[in-house]
C-alpha cells in the first residue's frame, strides 16, 4: 500500500487535498473511516495530545493498523499538535503516519530549534513518517468560540516559512493563512464563514516546495477550500464540524430514547451524523478530481 507521502504526491498532482479529521472515541474513528471507505477517499485520522490521551496512543495506533488491513484502503494516522520531544517520540515509537511538531508559541528561532531536533528523533525512528511543523497564530482549541483571535500581524511570510523549512528539515509546514482553530456560533448557524488568504498560501508553496496543511478549517468558505487547494495546501484538518455533529446527535438521541440503555442503540445516530460530515468534506477536497468524474458523469448520461 502506498506510504502517505506517496498518497500525497498523487493528490496533489491530481489538484485535491487529504481530508484529515480528529477523532476522540471510537464512534468517531468508525464514522470517519466508514465515509472514506465509501467513497473510496484517502483518509488521516488525527489525535492531539488530550485525544491521543483518552483513547490511548498504544491503542489508537492499533485501531487504525486494524481498520487499515481490514479495509485495504488508505487509512493513515497523525499526532496533531505535539508540543514535547517526548511524546514525540511516543507517537513515533507507536506507528503514527505522520506527527505535528507544534512549538509554534515560541518565537521563530526557537520554534525551528525545537522542531529540528524533533524531525532529527523521528527520522532516527522510521523515516518515513511525515514531520510537520508550525509557524504563524491560528489559536488553540477545536471548540465554540465567543471571538476568534485576530489574524492582524500574525500570518505566515513567505521568507519566514523559506527559512524556517530550510533550517527544520520538515516534510509539511503548517502556516497561519488566515485559518484559526475553533469557530464561533454564527459559523455553526452557517451565517458567517472564515477567510483564507490564498495569495498568501501560493506564495509560501512557491517559496518552501513542501507540502501545506490547512489546520482550524472548520467553518471556512467552500470556495476559499477550493481555492486554497489550487494554490498548494495538501492536508485540511477538520475537527470542531465533527464535534458538533457529535454532540448535537448525541443530544437528539438521548431526547428520543428517555428509555433507552443500550449504547450502541443510542450511538448508532451519532455516528451517521459524523459521517456525513466527513462526507461531505471528503467530496469537496476531492477536488478536480470529483470536477473530471462529474463531467465524465454527465457525458455518460
């Protein structure tokens, strides 16, 4: 089975992008894979640090390898947003695809000091796991938000991007394009939607030749997606529209089962509502892809 860099190149010679969806139970892990499957979509499941601890690094990296093999298809897992060598480390250790290195809080030459000792520890472990790394201020916290924090000041340069790749050694850069972690309520409601600077984003891929990821997409334009893809971002991570399908499904099938116990019962919505989420991101990332088979479609019909 092709490696996730491989899965990478090919996508992005195709003009689509990776979906990579976070994940904190196994209802959600179960929704994510069944709509890649479905589709026939290349999937990442990713875990931060407080998911990677609830459902157990050892353990979670077990459930992907044995979804993976069950399936034969694409299913690749990342450890989003890791802010220690040694947990590092730990997701390496364990089987992770790829690994966030996120010192993105320090200033930039510390930050790159960090991340290339980090890249150096995984490498040493398996090469061919993906190390990324971050700069610029998207936020912190896949949650509802009173306010997101203000881009002003804090986007991504193309020259620091250039040097800060240069001096890490990473495989995929996430930079600050305008994209920010979380949404506030009106882009739960669908009333207002975040904006990406896609001039920006051309920019950095000219300027660094590596792979892009899109961290805090939730709640952005659809056609800043399309277009954010056009000028270079490979990964789109989506997590927050996944816990709200979670939580608002979790809330409606308790409401009409006052007198059920039976968890898998009570779940069962639950996980459809989270899939169809996934869904309807993995079709929209499938880019040109999706274009050519719709027209090709229509020619057929």
């Amino acid at each position: 089975m092709d490696t996730l860099k491989q899965v990478l190149t090919r996508l992005q010679a195709d003009g689509s992008a990776l979906g990579h969806f976070n994940i904190s139970d196994l209802v959600m892990l179960k929704a994510v894979v069944a709509s890649a499957v479905q589709i026939g979509a290349p999937v990442i499941v990713g875990a931060s640090e407080g998911e990677r601890e609830f459902v157990g690094v050892s353990q979670l990296a077990a459930l992907v390898a044995s979804l993976r093999e069950e399936f034969d298809r694409p299913i690749f897992l990342n450890a989003d947003h890791t802010h220690s060598l040694a947990k590092v480390v730990q997701a390496a250790k364990a089987g992770f695809d790829e690994i966030v290195i996120d010192f993105s809080a320090l200033p930039l030459e510390q930050n790159a000091a960090r991340t290339k000792e980090a890249v150096e520890a995984i490498k040493a472990i398996n090469p061919a796991i993906l190390a990324e790394g971050e700069i610029g201020d998207i936020g912190t916290g896949s949650e509802i938000h009173e306010n997101l924090p203000s881009a002003a000041g804090r986007l991504t340069t193309a020259e620091e991007a250039r040097q800060f790749v240069n001096a890490t050694g990473i495989d995929v850069l996430a930079p600050a394009v305008g994209n920010a972690h979380g949404m506030v309520e009106s882009m739960v409601q669908g009333n207002t939607r975040k904006r990406l600077d896609i001039n920006r984003i051309a920019q950095i891929k000219k300027a660094t030749g590596v792979f892009l990821t899109l961290h805090g997409g939730s709640g952005t334009d659809e056609n800043d997606f399309r277009e954010a893809i056009g000028a270079g971002i490979n990964i789109i991570h989506i997590s927050t529209e996944l816990r709200v399908a979670w939580r608002r499904s979790l809330e409606a099938s308790l409401s009409s089962r006052p007198n059920e116990v039976v968890p898998y019962k009570i779940l069962r919505p639950v996980l459809d509502s989270v899939a169809d989420v996934v869904g309807s991101r993995l079709r929209l990332f499938e880019g040109k892809r999706a274009r050519r088979s719709d027209l090709a479609a229509g020619e057929v019909a």
